[in-house]
C-alpha cells in the first residue's frame, strides 16, 4: 500500500498540473461511514518510522499518524493489527472525530466497530466549545460509550487549582443513537460551590429534541414577589412537544405554565395557559389562555384562530408578560377562513374582544364583528387599466365584556353592507408615474335601534384622484464620496364631493395619523363608515443619496404639504348636538394650507445614525409634533441612543439605549488579540434603556442591567420597571448565570434586552447547547 501511495506521489510531481492544488486545514472531518463499505476505505499512515508484515501488522514510530475516512488518530508509537482490525497507540495519543479531540497516553481500539478504551483521556467537543477529563473512557461502538470519573467545563483553571465552573460525574452512559446522556452521581460545582447536584443527570447528545427537566429559573418581581419555576420538556412525537413549567410564587402561591406545539403536513398551532388555581393575595382563580391555529381546508382554503382570553380586568397589570398582546387591555378571539379565485378572495371572519377596564382609566372598545364576510380582489385588463373591488357584510355588535357604564348613550349596532371599487389607468415611463384613478365608496345600514329616526341608512360618495411621481438621478460627490443622487417629487390631486354622513356611525373608523402616508391618501378616515370630501392637492419631494455600488442609502430628506381648495365639512372635531335625534356637529376645516411634515435620515458617517421627522404648524408658527433620534454605534457590542418625542399638549419624551463595555475586551478584540474564547478575561458591560416623561416628570419605563463576560461564564444583572398606570409600575429582577458550553440558569434576560435596546448583542452567538438538563432518582 505505502509503495503503491509513492508511485502516486512520483506520478503527481511528474505531471505538470493544470493549475496549483492548495491543501487546508479542516477542524471539523466527515464522519466516518457506516456499514461493510468501511472495510474499503484506504488507510493512510506516516509517521518517521514504519516497519511491519504485509497483511498482518504495521508499526509506527516518532509522530505516527493513522486516517481512515473521517477518523485521525496521532501518537508518539502507534501499530496496526490488520486481521482484527485493532489500533494500539501510546504517548501523547490524540483522536481526532466528527470534530471532538481525545487526547491521553494510551488507546486501544478496533477502528472499524469503534470498540476499545482511551486511558486518562482529554476531551474537546467541537459543538459545545467545552471539555473535560476521565479516567477512562471505553467506546461500545460508533453510537455508545462510557466515561469513568469524568468532568466537564468550557473553562480553564482559574489559578487556584481548578475552573471557574465544573460538572464532576462518577459516570456517564452516552448513547448518541437514542441522543441520550446519562451522568450518575452529577454535581456542578461554580468555584467551587455546589450549585446543582442529582443522584442520575441526563441530557442530550446532539441538537435534536430530548424530553426532560429544563434548567430551572428564579424571577423577582414587586407584584408576586419571590418565584420559582422547573419547567419539563416533553418531546411528545417529532412533530408535537409541550413544556410543563410548575412555579412557585412566595406571595400567590402554587401555580403551572404549560405550552403545548404541534405540527402537521395540513394544519400547526399552538396553545399556552398561565394558571393560578388559588391566588393567595386575590383570593380566586386566575388564568391566561393563548391559543392559535393554522390549518388547510378543502377546495383551497385555510384557516386562521388566534385567541387570548384572561380571568379578570387586573391581570395585565399583574402578570404583564403573561399577556402576549401589543394592547394588553384589548384582547382578541379571531377566526376567519378564506379561499383564492384568480385573482379574487373570498372571506369570512368572526372577531370579538375582550377588553380590561380600570376605573382609573377606562377604555373604549372596539365593535365585535360576528360575522364579517366578504369578496376582494384586483384585477389588470388590456389597455393597462387596473380593476380593484371588495364587498363585505358585517354584523357589528358590543363586547360582551369590559364595557359596562363606559358611555351613557349606547353605540349604534348592528348591519353593514359596503362596497369599495376603483378604476385605474397607470401611465409608467422610465423616471415618472401618472395614475388617474376613479373611486367609489358604497355602504348600507340596517340597525338595531333607530338613529335619527330611521333604522335604514345608505349612501354613495365618488372619488377622483390623480398621482404623479417622477424620479430623477445625478451623479454626486459629497465630502469626498461619490454618491448617487436622487430627486422624487410627487404630485396627487384629489376630489371628493361632500355627502352627508352621522359621526356616530363609526364602526370602523378612524382619524388617520398625520404621515407621508396619510397626506397623500384619498380619505383622511381609515375604515369604511367615514369619508372624507376632498378638494385638495399634495406636494411633496425626496431626496436620497445612494452608494453607486451597493445601493445602499446614506441620506434621505423629504417634505410634503396638502392644501385644500374648500373647506373640509367631514371632519373628526365632532360635538354632541343638542337634539339627541340629530346628529353631532362637526367643525369644518377652513386651514388652506396643512402642517408641513419633514423627515431626514443618514449614516453618511458610518458610525452614526440619525433619523428624525417634524410636523410644523405655519398658522401657530411652532412644531405640533416631532421624533429626532440618533445612534452612536462604533462597533460591536456598543451601541449608544437617544430620542426625543413631542406631541404637543399631549406628551414630550425623552428615550436613551445604550450597550457598552465598562471594564475589559469585547469577544472580539479577544479574538483578534488571540485569545481562547475560554479563557476568562473578565469584562464589564453596562446595558439599558430609559423612558422619561417630561410633562410628568417621571420615569414611565425602563430597563437597567449589566452583564460580566468571564470568557467561559456570563452572569446578568437586569432590573425591568414596567408602567402600567400614572401611578402604578411593576418592577422585575432578573438574574442569569450562562455557563458556555453547558445552559443558562436562572430567569431570562435576553428578550428583554433584545426587545429593549436597539442594536442590543449577545456576547455570545448562539450556540447549539445542551439545553436540557433531566434529573431523576
């Protein structure tokens, strides 16, 4: 074989080669294959020395080296029986395998089967960053082993004898088939201080699911007080899994979290629930109850279910992260269905809330919708013309919950039929746009109770609008860089007559915020019920300054105003009249020319970002509103921002987040400087983000935390304070410590942060970890 590889070697070197063949490192080698097909697999061993028998044994001497397939095994003496198949390796042996390293004095094995013993090994596993030591290891075959008096960390001695963190175990059953280790007699010891401990540990080998204990957490907040929590895994079917999570609440008492995931060729959901059988400081039950669902139905349809539904009025207050909702007092049930024809859709929904009433502070709810059926679609003839129409009937109706003595006058409820069509012909040519489009809004009423006299009520309102959009370039230099410049202005008229409608009618509809979006918008109502009339014209022009190469923007400016030729009669400043029967009055808007809005945006300069947009009143002659906003990021890991808020008369506030070191190196200036990730170089990280209200002179939200890198531990310090009334704030502690290679304890942080802090970073990435850690007698 040796004089066979030789001539080769001769062969190669006389053979002018094409081009050069470059070899490189590889840490991480192909597993070795399994079945008869291993027996073919060439051996390849050098080393200074090699003698032996053909066919029966070969001995290598002085930095002997033996591969086969993704096997490598390195030692000062190594022989080879061939018959058995056996490797016999002594001093400063070194395995190397599906990127885990064993290193000791001695091995015996028989490669094929990968049956043998590793005497007083060292181990790397390439997956987890972390390692440790035996007495022995013994290799069952390629799936299983044991390890005898074995430890474990990601960690280097800490300069008093031993690592900052250690899992000692007198034995560990690893099976990789069944992803299974279990570890007898397992204490983790962090300097020293037994901090978890089991008569039998297991956890999983690999990254797939294993059911099991979870690493256990512990939660400090001032409405529940002191909690702990041990949530189990349960790795139900490859396609289904729930977690069972019992808690403890010093101040509520004994309480469970479950949620339970499941995931199939035509459908997958979701369901989680927070209970509380007997809260101590209620004195009732209280629970949370989270439900989605997704599913295919025949013909080509689907199916969507969101639900959220909560035991009582004060629960968002008390358990704010149990309540998963951007409006924590509005909770939603949702199920719609719907089915694709070409290019329409047809519909139907029912939607319905829950809404949490405080009697400091009452809210007032939206309509239910039971049912909402409908038929929308867009359709592109011949001739460029564009074809657009939704119809939909609507049941609208009060929440049955939450809404008590809100109003003393009741809502209008009951039918709406709409209909909403348009007929476009876009003219597009390279740098412009112009789009005449005619518009109408139909809708029919058929109430509960008679408004004005009648229970019936329906009207028409055209629309007629033109948008133009033009864009034009140039080439640039700014501050020494070439850019790309970009000019956009755009023009869009509009023409809505004026047709009576009830304020009080408003199902669905709403004032639009005041945006770029907004100003060039036909109505300035979201929804069906209300229509603006119109006679107006927008103007507004952009700017932006591009990278040649890789598009990217550096700056973008832009303004825009609305003028009105007559005064807008359908307006939101809207008065009860006198006449219960007639309907609210509402104050024209007589202002020709609207607010002008500006924004800007830049990174022109790489390590900053600044953002920002004005709404300025030219008849107060001073801003209404404004968002100015900067971020200073110089590289990773630090990151600092402030912004600034105003709506004037109704709130002003102040917004810093920020991610920096205090004391030591980043991970990477770590890594570049050379340094092992293990090794604990002990760095400082402060980490937040502040909500100030001006007007009220408070702190309204905020989130402070700082973090310690030991390089082979993370520990998190982070308090939460979470508003949720003038006077009233929930606030949370949490502690985590991270142990590299191995799990998190402790309570959770990261979402915080992440959620928090713009341009927050984990010190460390992601890593496929262990995350179960199962005990039992």
């Amino acid at each position: 074989m040796l004089a066979l590889a030789a001539c080769g070697i001769v062969r190669a070197q006389g053979a002018a080669p094409a081009e050069a063949i470059e070899l490189r490192t590889a840490t991480d080698l192909q597993p070795l294959p399994r079945g008869e097909g291993t027996r073919a697999l060439p051996i390849i061993l050098r080393a200074r020395e090699l003698r032996g028998r053909p066919d029966l044994e070969t001995l290598a001497e002085g930095d002997a080296e033996f591969r086969r397939g993704g096997l490598v095994i390195r030692a000062d003496r190594l022989s080879y029986d061939h018959p058995d198949d056996l490797a016999l390796a002594r001093g400063q042996v070194r395995i190397s395998r599906d990127g885990n390293v064993y290193s000791g004095p001695e091995l015996q094995l028989h490669v094929q089967r990968f049956e043998g013993f590793f005497l007083e090994p060292t181990y790397y596993f390439g997956r987890t960053g972390a390692g440790g030591t035996a007495r022995r290891i013994d290799f069952l075959d390629e799936q299983r082993a044991v390890a005898t008096g074995a430890t474990y960390t990601s960690c280097p001695s800490d300069g008093s004898g031993g690592p900052a963190w250690l899992l000692t175990t007198d034995r560990v059953k690893m099976d990789f088939e069944a992803n299974e280790g279990i570890a007898e007699h397992a204490v983790l010891r962090f300097y020293g201080v037994p901090i978890l401990g089991a008569p039998v540990l297991s956890f999983p080998l690999t990254d797939a699911r294993k059911s099991g204990w979870l690493p256990p957490s512990v939660n400090l907040d001032s409405k529940s007080g002191l909690q702990f929590s041990m949530p189990y895994y349960w790795n139900i079917a490859p396609n289904r899994d729930a977690t069972l999570t019992p808690l403890l609440s010093a101040k509520r008492g004994i309480g469970a979290e479950t949620e339970f995931r499941y995931l199939e060729p035509r459908y997958q959901g979701t369901a989680n629930l927070h209970l509380l059988p007997n809260d101590r400081l209620t004195g009732r039950s209280r629970y949370a109850l989270n439900l989605a669902h997704e599913s295919e139905l025949p013909l080509g349809a689907t199916m969507q279910f969101t639900g959220l539904r909560v035991s009582d009025d004060a629960y968002w207050k008390d358990f704010p992260r149990a309540v998963a909702s951007v409006t924590p007092r509005l909770l939603a049930t949702d199920l719609q269905a719907k089915r694709p024809f070409g290019d329409w859709t047809s519909y139907a929904r029912v939607q319905r809330w829950q809404v949490l009433q405080d009697d400091a502070s009452r809210i007032e709810s939206p309509y239910d919708r039971a049912p909402q059926v409908g038929l929308r679609g867009i359709h592109r003839a011949g001739q460029g013309f564009e074809f657009a129409f939704e119809t939909e009937l609507n049941r609208f109706a009060e929440p049955t919950d939450g809404r008590g003595d809100l109003l003393a006058e009741a809502r209008p409820v009951g039918v709406r039929w709409h209909a909403l069509g348009s007929v476009a012909r876009p003219f597009v040519a390279p740098g412009w746009t112009l789009t005449p489009r005619l518009s109408l809004n139909a809708a029919a009423y058929s109430l509960d109770e008679p408004l004005g006299g009648r229970r019936g009520l329906s009207r028409a309102i055209p629309t007629f609008s033109v948008d133009s959009q033009w864009q034009l370039e140039r080439e640039a230099n700014w501050f020494g860089r070439d850019v790309l410049q970009t000019l956009e202005p755009r023009l869009m008229y509009v023409n809505t007559p004026y047709r009576t409608q009830d304020a009080r009618l408003a199902f669905d509809a709403a004032p639009k915020d005041f945006n770029f979006e907004s100003l060039y918008a036909e109505n300035s109502f979201s929804g069906v019920d209300r229509v603006s009339d119109a006679h107006q014209l927008t103007a507004g022009v952009t700017t932006r300054f591009l990278d040649p190469a890789s598009g990217a923007e550096a700056l973008r400016l832009g303004v825009v105003q609305r003028y009105l030729f007559r005064d807008q009669k359908i307006t939101s400043e809207c008065t009860p009249s006198a006449d219960p029967l007639l309907a609210p009055e509402c104050t024209p808007l007589t202002q020709r020319f609207s607010d002008v809005l500006l924004l800007g945006s830049t990174n022109l300069y790489k390590r900053w970002t600044l953002d920002g947009s004005v709404q300025y009143s030219p008849d107060l002659k001073r801003t209404v509103r404004s968002i100015i906003g900067a971020r200073y990021s110089p590289g990773p890991y630090r990151t600092f921002g402030a912004t600034y808020r105003l709506a004037r008369g109704l709130s002003e506030q102040v917004e810093l987040g920020w991610q920096w070191p205090l004391y030591g190196r980043t991970p990477l200036e770590s890594a570049a400087e050379g340094s092992a990730g293990g090794a604990c170089q002990g760095s400082w990280y402060s980490v937040g983000r502040i909500n100030y209200s001006v007007r009220d002179s408070r702190i309204t939200d905020s989130v402070l935390g700082l973090e310690y890198d030991a390089g082979c531990w993370i520990g998190r310090v982070v308090a939460e304070r979470l508003s949720t009334g003038r006077s009233e704030a929930t606030t949370r502690l949490l502690l985590q410590l991270e142990l590299v290679g191995l799990s998190r304890l402790g309570s959770n942080p990261l979402q915080v942060l992440k959620d928090n802090i713009p341009g927050y970073r984990l010190l460390r990435d992601e890593r496929s970890t262990p995350a179960v850690l199962s005990t039992y007698d």
